[in-house]
C-alpha cells in the first residue's frame, strides 16, 4: 500500500456556520388510550416514546458551543421527562402541568412539550416525538 500524502486542511474548512442547531435524544415510558378512537388506540396501551429537541443559536466564540448538552439535557428531564415517565398520559395531574389528558395524541403530546420550553429554552427550534420507530410528529421554527 502507498504512503498517504500529507495534505493540509485549509483553515476556511474550520469555519463554523454562524448558527447551528443542537438535539438532545430522551426516552420516556408512558401508557394511554384514545376515548373514542375506532381502533386499538383505543384500549389502553403503552409506548416506548423518543423525543428530540433542538435549539439553535450562534456557535459562542469561547466555548464553541450553541449550547452545553447538560444544560440542555437538565431542561428537557426536569419539566418533560420527569412529568411523563412511568405514567398513564390520560391520569397525568392536569392542574401540575396543564397536560392533555381528554385525548393524549402525539400532537398533543409534542404540542405540549413545545409550550413547557419554550420559555425556558428561547433559542428551541426543533422538537420531535417518536411514539413508535416508524412514527413521528415534528414542531419546526
């Protein structure tokens, strides 16, 4: 095998966008059922659910970050993870966290999650929620 040549990377190739967008993966363990629904949803069921969410921001000059995965990481846990984990969607405790509970789509689900950071996380551009591996609904900024 030939020795590899020693190319150098132009330093252009280093430059950073102005803006970046950063995800962070969660999983969550929830049951609920759909009143109404013509089907399965119907009966009581659980999920293994996945959700993403992303802020995007300029890249800080000193930390070369958008934002620290533990900060964003911390946010998600504390007022989604924590309120949903282990629980049946439909009983959650609606005055605690105003959550869907009539009908707990995963639109309602997602729609949800979206208004509990945005306040906390200004910069959220993206959030995503799995309720199956083929089946997503996606929030965009």
């Amino acid at each position: 095998m030939p020795d590899a040549k020693y190319v150098p990377i132009q330093p252009h190739l280093f430059t950073i966008p102005p803006f970046l967008r950063v995800v962070r993966e969660f999983s969550f363990d929830a049951a609920h059922f759909l009143p109404g629904y013509e089907g399965k949803c119907a009966n009581l069921h659980g999920h293994r659910w996945v959700l993403q969410v992303g802020v995007t921001a300029q890249v800080d000059e000193e930390t070369g970050m958008v934002m620290d995965f533990k900060e964003l990481q911390a946010v998600v846990q504390k007022h989604v993870i924590e309120q949903l984990d282990h629980t049946c969607l439909n009983d959650v405790d609606v005055i605690r966290s105003g959550f869907p509970t009539q009908q707990p789509t995963a639109e309602r689900i997602l729609w949800w999650a979206v208004q509990c950071l945005l306040p906390l996380l200004p910069s959220l551009s993206f959030v995503r929620l799995y309720e199956s591996p083929g089946s997503y609904v996606e929030w965009l900024r």
